[in-house]
C-alpha cells in the first residue's frame, strides 16, 4: 500500500523533473504564441504568395498528431538533414509550432472581430504596418482571448509527458523510471499526478490575474 | 421620377460634353467658380485634383468619371443623396479605396501612382502611399477613436510615431490642439468616457494635429445625437475660419455647407451634377435634381 516515506524520498528527484518539465512548457508556449502571432498576420496578409503557405502550414501541423511531429523532428529529421537538435530543443520546437498553429486561429479571430474603423484610423494617421499591429490592433485583440490563452498554457503544460517518447527526463519518464526500479506505481505516479494538479491550479490563478489586471489597464470601456 | 431622371441624364451629359472640350477651358472654368474668398489661392495649384475618377465595386460603378479640384486652404462642401459616392470620393482621397480608373493628385503629385523608369503611371506602392498620407487627414462619422488609450494617447500616438516627434513636443502639440477643441480638461479620459460630441472632437483634434494639408471630414455629425450636432460643427467653423487647411466636407448639413463652405459640390449617382458658390447653389439652383434634393431639406 501508500508508503509516505517512499513518496518523500521521490520529491527530490521529482523537483528535478519539474523543472526541466517546465522549462519545456514556459519555453514551448511562449514559442507557440510568437508562431501563433506570425501565422495570423501572414493568414492575413493581402499577398497570395504569403496568405496561402501560411494556411497550408496551419492545416499541415494541425492535422498531424504531436507524437508523430515530435518523433519525425527527433529521429528522421536528423537522418535527412545536418539539423540534430536535443530532446529538449526538440519538445519545445514541437510544442511551439503545434500549439502555435491552434493559437493562429484564436488570434486570427480576435484580430477579425476589430472594428474595421480601427485599421482604417490608423491608415489615416499614416501609421505603418508594424506600428498598426503593435499599437492599435493587438493591444485590443489580445486581451480578451486570456482566457483562452491561458487554457492552452495548461493544455500545453499537460501535453509536456508525450516528450518522454523522445527521451526528454520529464515528469512522467521519472515516474517510469522509479516504477521500474522499485517495482512500485502507486507512489511515483500519484506524486507526478499531484505536481501536474497543482502547477495547473497555480496557472490558472496566475492567468486569471494577468486577466484582470490588463483588463483594468485596457480603459474602462 | 422617371421624366425627372431623364432630364438630368441630359442636363448631366451636355454638360460632360462642354467639359471634355479642353483641359484648360475646363481648369480656367474651375478656377473661376471658385469664390473670391480669403483662403483660396487661385494662383497656386489645386492641392487636390480628380481626373476622370471612376470607382466599382464589383458590378456597381459608384463613381463615374468625376473631374474636381480643391484648391489650398479651400472649404469644399460635398453634398447628394446617399449613394451617391460622396463618402467614396473621400475614402478615395484618404488612400482607403482604390480608384478603378483616372488619376488623383494631391499637391501635384499622383496620389495612387508613381511614374516608373519609362515614365509611365504604375500603381503606387506602400512607400509612396505613407509619404502622400502625410498630407491628408480624415474624421469619421464613427470617430474611430482607440478605445485602449486616452485621449491624450489618441492625439500623439501618431506625432510619435510618424512624425518622430519627441514625447515633450507631441505632448504640448497635443495639449494645443485639444485645447482648440475645447477637451483639455479630459487628458487622461477614455473614449468611453466621453460623449459622442467629446469623441468626434477629439477625432478632429488627431486628424489636424498632424497638420494635413487637406482634412476629409466623411458626415462627422450623422452619428451624433442631435443636441451634440452644434458643438462638433463649432469646432469645424473655427478651424475653417483659421483658413490653412483645405476641408473636403462630406454632409448632410446644408446650413452648415451654405455657412462655411466656398463651394459646394452637387453629385448624384456617382456624378457631380452641379457645382458654384453656396449662394448660386442653394440660391439658383440650375438642375431639377438639385432643386429635388434641397427641397426634401426645408
């Protein structure tokens, strides 16, 4: 049955594992919002010969299973290119572009849902495209897709155990790890399920605050 | 109806045929319409010229060949039943549509064209469409203020970052013009906190504020409630009586037109019907078309 003092002697080792877990989440999702960001402008773009390999993209990464992406980047893209990446470069690079095209489309419909008035200012005030885009447009757009962003940071964080396939030393490769060195699942897996709960449950607070407090910022409209 | 349209299917086409008689008949015509007024500098060139402008959407033509000037410092009222492409006509001139056919030219540059290497009219790219935006400006009938920032933010976001203007100079700029407008008391106000008359203020106050030589103003009052009419047309009156900036004003606001306006544009049906000082326009009117119009307005 439950041995506490089993369960104590895994957090060491499972603090470890933690931060290398979200380390690949901070770095993947915020990858997935600079990719999400580029996809949406260039889906956007009023040149054909940028809007369509943008979609192509978007359609491309989402319709294949993560699993599947991060195997090919690991072990056959090196075999077909000089680009050999680490386990971990490699979790954040597949996290970044998949969730990236997911993010895509919520900017995308945030920056449609702006006033068409808005671009049209902005062009009369000869403001460039850059500076559009920074100023005006997402500083409205984003703000209330935070909650969504905030699901997909934890859908991201929940995801990081499909790394263990390529080797990445994360929370749930620990576990298996510990299981098959003490012939114990109770505790290793429990423990790793009780860190996945509260750093969520921490996320989901912490987002929810950015939330209001850039909704206060945002003017009261 | 139908004997009134065809009459002005005649009046329209005798006159296009005097027009095309020769750019120069036709200029000497323009310029000698234009009132003797204080602001208008005859001798100059018109800061704004149309040339055989067409606009299609689609299968529906809205402009059909309109031939306009708008000399520097000029008040031009622009008024017509809607639908008849008014709005266009500015959106054309503030670089938001694409003229289908002709040439517009602002400060006796073509607007939407360069010349290439063989001389040629070529559609104009991104690079010269900014250089040429910074001579023009527009407000809007939905004063399309940025809900996010201030109004002080609204009125230097651009003479920052266009005009490179340090934070100091945009800030007493700013300050200067909303104080013209009558807002400096609400500085640090978000548009939601401002009336519908407060909001278009301040919208005239970030259009001038990047001092344009030509302001479109598209119906800046047809949003308004009626009791905020009189405010946002006494702030256009004190600019127009400043005399620098030539205004193209898009209205449905005769008295106002027929008050500030040194001529006034009749159109209809993407056409200008007829055009002369308010006095001849709204005293005499010539065409039955007009006469039609300005009847519904008393």
């Amino acid at each position: 049955m439950w041995s506490w003092s089993y369960a104590w002697e895994l957090v060491p080792v499972f603090l470890d594992a933690l931060t290398v877990t979200l380390a690949a989440t901070v770095c993947g999702f915020a990858l997935a919002v600079a990719v999400g960001l580029l996809l949406a402008g260039l889906t956007r773009s009023p040149l054909k010969a940028v809007r369509y390999p943008a979609v192509a993209v978007v359609d491309f990464v989402r319709s294949t299973p993560l699993l599947v992406q991060l195997l090919f980047l690991y072990y056959s893209l090196p075999m077909i290119t000089p680009f050999a990446m680490s386990a971990f470069l490699t979790g954040v690079l597949g996290l970044g572009l998949h969730y990236g095209t997911y993010l895509s489309e919520v900017f995308r419909s945030a920056v449609d849902a702006l006033p068409k008035g808005q671009w049209e200012a902005s062009r009369a005030l000869n403001l460039s495209r850059a500076r559009t885009w920074m100023s005006i447009v997402l500083p409205q757009a984003i703000p209330p897709v935070l909650p969504i962003m905030g699901n997909y940071l934890i859908v991201v964080f929940k995801e990081t155990p499909t790394l263990s396939a390529i080797t990445l030393m994360e929370l749930l490769m620990t576990a298996k790890n510990e299981t098959s060195a003490s012939f114990r699942a109770f505790e290793p897996y429990t423990v790793a399920g009780a860190l996945f709960l509260a750093v969520s449950l921490l996320m989901s607070v912490l987002f929810r605050r950015l939330e209001s407090r850039l909704n206060l910022q945002g003017g009261k409209r | 109806m139908n004997a009134i349209e065809e009459s002005n299917k005649l009046s329209e086409h005798s006159e296009c045929s005097a027009e095309s008689g020769g750019e120069t008949e036709n200029e000497r015509r323009k310029l000698s319409d234009t009132a003797p007024g204080a602001a208008a500098e005859p001798a100059s060139e018109p800061i704004v010229r149309y040339s055989k402008v067409t606009k299609r959407f689609g299968e529906l033509e809205v402009i059909k060949g309109i031939d306009l000037t708008l000399n520097a410092g000029e008040k031009l009222a622009l008024i017509g039943p809607s639908g008849s492409g008014k709005t266009t006509l500015g959106r054309m001139l503030m670089t938001l549509e694409r003229p289908s056919g002709g040439v517009i030219t602002v400060d006796g540059e073509p607007l939407w064209h360069r010349r290439d290497r063989k001389g040629r009219m070529a559609p104009a790219n991104e690079k010269h469409l900014r250089r040429m935006r910074e001579k023009i400006g527009m407000v809007f009938q939905h004063f399309n203020l940025f809900p996010h920032l201030t109004v002080l933010g609204n009125v230097t976001l651009a003479p920052v970052t266009v005009l490179k203007l340090g934070k100091e100079e945009a800030r007493a700029r700013a300050v200067d013009m909303l104080r013209k407008v009558g807002l400096e008391s609400k500085l640090d106000a978000y548009p939601s906190q401002l009336s519908g008359g407060q909001k278009q203020r301040v919208a005239i106050a970030r259009a001038l504020v990047m001092q344009p030589k030509v302001v479109v103003f598209d119906e800046v009052t047809s949003a308004l409630d009626p009791e905020l009419v009189g405010e946002v047309l006494e702030v256009i009156r004190e600019i127009a009586a400043e005399g620098e900036t030539a205004m193209m004003l898009i209205t449905h606001e005769m008295d106002f037109a027929r008050e500030i306006a040194d001529r006034v544009v009749f159109g209809a049906e993407g056409r200008i019907v007829e055009e002369g000082p308010p006095e001849e326009l709204f005293g005499s009117p010539k065409s039955e078309r007009l006469r039609a119009f300005l009847n519904r307005f008393l």
